[in-house]
C-alpha cells in the first residue's frame, strides 16, 4: 500500500470514534433546547412572608 492509501486509511478508522466523541460532547447542548421548550410544567416555590415589621417590633421593644 502506497502512503498516501495508508492515511487514508488511517483517517477512516479514527473517523467513527471521533464521531461518537462528538456526538457524546454535542448531546447535552442540543438538549437545551427541546427542553426549554414546554413553559406550562414549571414548579415555582411558595411566595416568602415579609417578617421585617416583627424584626423591628422585636429590636425596639427591647431598647425600651
């Protein structure tokens, strides 16, 4: 086989393992996408209770 044949060949063989590496790489950042997509699942947490009045109240109270 000639040199250039052989890096052919070379090339062909590395090509499906640089394909699968890039396909593993690639995977989550095409995910994103579809997984943004659905806006109407999202959980949000319960509104937190404003408790600065009882803070306050609490500080001046022993001041006094």
């Amino acid at each position: 086989m000639t040199r250039p044949a052989t890096q052919i060949v070379q090339v062909l063989r590395l090509l499906p393992r640089a394909l699968l590496i890039l396909l593993v790489l690639a995977a989550p950042v095409l995910a994103v996408p579809q997984l943004r997509g659905d806006a109407g699942s999202t959980i949000e947490a319960p509104k937190a209770r404003k408790g600065g009045v009882g803070f306050v109240l609490l500080v001046s109270l022993q001041r006094g």
